[in-house]
C-alpha cells in the first residue's frame, strides 16, 4: 500500500495528467492480448496480416477479413472493467488531461470519457474506413455484411477496398493521433501507464517524451517493462486492482 499511496500523493499534486494504456488494461474485460502466451499471434502467423499483403490481392483482403471478423464478436461484446471506469472518475473530478491508448477495443469511450479525450494510436476496430474515397462505416453494419457473404466488403459509395480502422503491421502510423499523443505527453506532469508492456514503437516512446520533459512517471502493469527504470513508482499488479485502490487514496487525502 506504500507505493499507492505515493501515487495518489503523486496525482493530488499535478494538474495536468495523461494516462497510456496497453492491452493489459484490458485482458480484465475478457479482450485476449495478442501476444501473451496463448494470445492470437500464438495461433496465427503475424506476417500473414500485413498492410501489404491486405493491399497486395483479392485472397489476401479475404484472409484478413476471415481473422479479423473472428475476433469481432468478442470486442463488440466486451464491457469495460474496474481500471476503466477508474479512470472515467479521474476525468470526472476533472483531473484527467487524455488517455492515450494503444488499444482498438473502444472501452474508454463506453466507460463515459468523451471521445475527444482518447487517443488511438492503433486505431479503432469499431469503424470500417473506405481507403479510396475515405468514407467511413460502424463496424456492426459491415460486419452484417460479412456474415451473409460478402466475404470482402466493398464501399458502397465508390467500390472501393475497405479495412477495419485499425493499424496493421506495416501501416502507417495516423499522423495526426500520435503529433497529438507526442504534444500531450510532453505538455502533461504526470504520465500513469497502466498495461502496456512498452516495448511497441512509436507508441512506447511517449512515457520517454513525458520522464523528458520532467513528469512525473508511474508504470502499473503485471510484468516488468523495459522503461521502468525512469518511473518514479512502478506496481506490479492488475491494472483493475491497483487502479481503483489509489483513486481510493486519493479521495481519502485532503485536496
């Protein structure tokens, strides 16, 4: 409870607070992290999931539907945990500058912070996007489509090819998320990871970005990260656990 308490002390004396978040803050709400053991990329062969593969062929869009439908369902359903909502109250009590997130679930959103304050570094898989024309389309209703075989999806408007607004190995990286992600991690005083194993580039860079420009950093996460040697705190520990623990504190302590 020390190192709780420290955080919480940490987090009454800044003003200006970003939270990052991994897959690991999510495994809690029953999402499967890729590359735990067990995960997807356990069962799958990354390099088949290619943004140039996706682009490369008919058959290649086809495979990539087929997995990434699969995994749909679970998402869709997926209701947010402890750690979410705990950081939906942070920005209630208006101590919540963004969350920057490298995860595609959504689950911020549903825990009630707006969608303005949540940055997706890896996209979202909640939106189909047309790369042609740009429209853009709820995932329910393509997947709608999906499921009475239309096994790869075309835009409507302008019959062009579509992708799950998500990043893939080999996409670039959404130029205007990650500009705002770098601003808000070096602008903020205290930068709280929770989940993140921090070894995915560019999206690991923003706790360095913060400790330089000297926030205060706090890592929560179950295993050792390659970045916890900067952090003022490190907890191991559920991000569903810990997380409502300190916000517990917090409330506890004299403003």
């Amino acid at each position: 409870m020390e190192k709780v308490d420290m955080v919480a002390d940490i987090i009454l004396k800044s003003r200006t607070i970003v939270v990052f978040t991994g897959a690991g803050h999510s495994t809690e709400s029953g999402i499967s992290d890729f590359r735990s053991p067990g995960g997807i990329w356990s069962r799958f062969d990354p390099s088949e999931f290619t943004f140039q593969k996706f682009m490369a062929s008919e058959e290649g869009r086809e495979k990539y539907w087929q997995f990434s439908s699969a995994s749909w369902p679970e998402m869709a359903a997926a209701q947010p945990n402890l750690g979410h909502h705990t950081i939906a109250e942070l920005h209630r009590m208006g101590r919540l500058d963004c969350v920057i997130t490298q995860n595609i679930d959504g689950l911020h959103q549903k825990s009630g912070i707006p969608d303005e304050k949540v940055i997706e570094l890896h996209g979202t898989a909640h939106w189909v996007d047309c790369l042609e024309c740009h429209r853009r389309y709820p995932r329910e209703e393509i997947h709608r489509r999906f499921e009475a075989g239309d096994k790869v999806p075309r835009c409507e408007a302008c019959g062009g090819i579509m992708k799950p607004a998500t990043v893939s190995f080999g996409q670039a990286m959404p130029v205007a998320e990650t500009a705002e992600a770098e601003r808000r991690s070096a602008a903020c005083d205290l930068f709280l990871v929770a989940g993140s194993s921090l070894v995915v580039y560019p999206a690991a860079q923003m706790p360095l970005i913060a400790h330089g420009k000297g926030a205060k950093l706090v890592i929560v996460n179950m295993e050792p990260t390659p970045h916890d040697h900067y952090a003022d705190v490190v907890i191991h520990g559920k991000t569903g656990e810990v997380l409502p623990q300190i916000l517990a504190q917090v409330k506890a302590k004299p403003d």
